[in-house]
C-alpha cells in the first residue's frame, strides 16, 4: 500500500493536469467471456472467436466497451485513491463517455488520468472529477475517454 502522498489542498492544485498514468491491463478472451456472463452479453463479436476472425471487421473479438469502461475505477484507485487519505471513495457517475476504437482481445490498455476538478462540499467530503483516457497499447486512437465523478470521503 502506498504512503499517503496527495491531500486535497494538493489535488485542487492539480486541475488541468495529468496526475498519472496506471498500469498496464490486458483484456484477454478470458477476461471478455467473464464480462459476458456476468452481464448477459453474449453477441458473437465478443465471444465466437471463430465466427469473429471470418466475420467481423476487427479480425477477431474485441473487449465490450462497457468492459473498458469498468477499468476506470480501478485505475484511478491505483493512480490516485490509494495515495491519499480518505474513509471512503464513492463513485457518483460519468460524462462524456466516448468509445473511440475497439480494444481487440489480447490488447493491452492503460488509464491516463488528469485531474478537472476537486468541488468542497464540506464536512469533509469533495467532488472529484477526472478525466480518463484509455490507451490502447500501440495504437493511435485511445480506446475511450470518459469524465468520471467520485465523492471523496475524508
């Protein structure tokens, strides 16, 4: 676990700015057949690997974008939550949700994180909002871009 490092006079100092970047994740097919039966979302592209390599435009299966989207959280825990001290993170919501390119399985991606804005809401809690972009290792278009909201809790 990482020392906590970030307080919330130094993220309202952040606005505008990319604060990092996580981890590599690779969605593999594995992890889309999982995301499928959880979800119920079954359509070929993501899990018919070989009606996909004939059929689809990607050559293959890709992640479904709402697979991606789910990274957001975990990636900004790494990045930034778990850098500071709080009780409690709680999700509040998306804007801007923007899925740009397919993540074909097998993929790598990566959450580059800037911080937009940090709202005081008092008795200790803060509306953060940041803005996401979901790299696709080795290509140009980013997979997504996404404001996500969370309430900071401290």
């Amino acid at each position: 676990m990482n020392t906590p490092d970030i307080t919330f006079q130094s993220l309202a100092g952040l606005a505008g700015q990319r604060i990092g970047s996580s981890s590599w994740i690779t969605l593999d097919q594995a992890r889309i057949d999982e995301f499928a039966h959880c979800t119920n979302d079954t359509q070929w592209i993501h899990v018919d690997v070989e009606r996909s390599t004939k059929e689809s435009p990607f050559d293959g299966t890709v992640a479904h974008g709402f697979l991606t989207l789910s990274l957001l959280a975990p990636t900004v825990f790494d990045v930034l939550i778990s850098r500071m001290q709080l009780k409690q993170a709680v999700n509040c919501g998306l804007d801007k949700v923007r899925f740009l390119a397919p993540v074909r399985a097998g993929k790598r991606v990566r959450n580059h994180i800037s911080v937009v804005s940090l709202e005081d809401k008092g008795n200790g809690r803060h509306l953060l909002t940041t803005e996401n972009t979901v790299e696709i290792e080795g290509e140009e278009k980013p997979a997504l871009v996404a404001n996500a909201t969370a309430m900071l809790i401290a």
